[in-house]
C-alpha cells in the first residue's frame, strides 16, 4: 500500500467518524462527544430514549428518579418521584396511570435503562430514559432541587470515575 492510499484511507475513517458524530449530535443527546461516545456503548439502547431539552419542555411528564435515595436527596429534577434501583419495587409506581408519560433518569441513564425496561415489562406505554440522565441535565444548564425543595448547584455524582462526566454543579461523592 502506497503512503497516498493510506493518507486516503485514514481521511476516509476520519470523515466517517465526523459524520457518525453528526448523526449522534443531530439527534440531540449529549453535548459532549465524548460522552456521547462513552453512553453509546454503555447503553443497550433497547428502551425508548429521550433528549434532555425535549424532555425538559415536557409539561405532561412525570420523572422518576432511579437512583440511591442519598443520591435523590442531595438533588433531583423538581418533583421527580424517587423510586430507587437496587431495592425497586413496582409498588412505587402502582399509583401512576400505564399511560402516562413518564421519564425515567439517573446520573448517566445506565440504572434508569434497567428501569425503564422494567416499566415496559410491567405495561407501562409512554415510558422514556432520560439520555444522558441527571449530570447532562445540570450540564445543559437544568434546574435541581434538594431534598427541601430549595434549588441547589450540588449534585451526587456517584464516584469519582462517572463524576467526570458532570460538567456544572457542585460535585457530592457521599
């Protein structure tokens, strides 16, 4: 192979990539590419996703917080109902029309996947994960709220490893 045919392929690969990202970045989900790229394999993908911004203009909505409650009350998106993970129990969500829509989040939308296949499963409809979960909200700039309802800047950020990908806010690791 000649070093011309490599320099094409190479600008080939590149392009490719750029165009990928685009699609990514087009559908709306992460500001960061790098996040993006970190979601896209750590997600399965196989529930119904929503965009943060979308998601935030939903007045219809009801969130739901798929996080420790340590986690839930250091901050959580107004009137999100906390419903936890390790210890999730549809009798949390008995109460809640099937088909009402609702948003599922947790830091990074890995625990609010689980989740939500849970919900779908159990016949819940018009049910999403929030892509990118509580550390892109506050990344774009989305307002939180403490266990009092007060609006804060600090957000649990889980562990040192996934913090890196909150941007904005007060980091809170206990």
């Amino acid at each position: 192979m000649t070093t011309r045919s490599i320099i094409i392929a190479a600008v080939l690969l590149l392009l490719i990539g750029f165009i990928s990202v685009k699609r990514i970045r087009a559908q709306g989900h992460v500001d960061s590419t790098a996040y993006d790229v970190m979601l896209s394999t750590l997600l399965k993908h196989n529930v119904p996703e929503i965009n943060i911004n979308i998601a935030a203009a939903d007045t219809n909505a009801i969130f739901l917080d798929a996080r420790e409650h340590k986690e839930y009350a250091v901050s959580h998106i107004p009137e999100a109902i906390w419903i936890g993970y390790d210890d999730f129990s549809l009798s949390r969500v008995d109460s809640i029309d099937h088909s009402q829509p609702i948003i599922i989040y947790c830091s990074v939308g890995y625990r609010s996947e689980v989740i939500t296949g849970k919900l779908k499963k159990a016949g819940f409809t018009n049910v999403q994960n929030l892509y990118g979960g509580i550390f892109e909200w506050v990344n774009e700039g989305h307002q939180v709220v403490d266990d009092q309802g007060t609006e804060t800047t600090r957000v649990h950020a889980y562990s040192k490893k996934w913090g890196v990908w909150l941007n904005k806010g007060e980091k809170v690791y206990d």
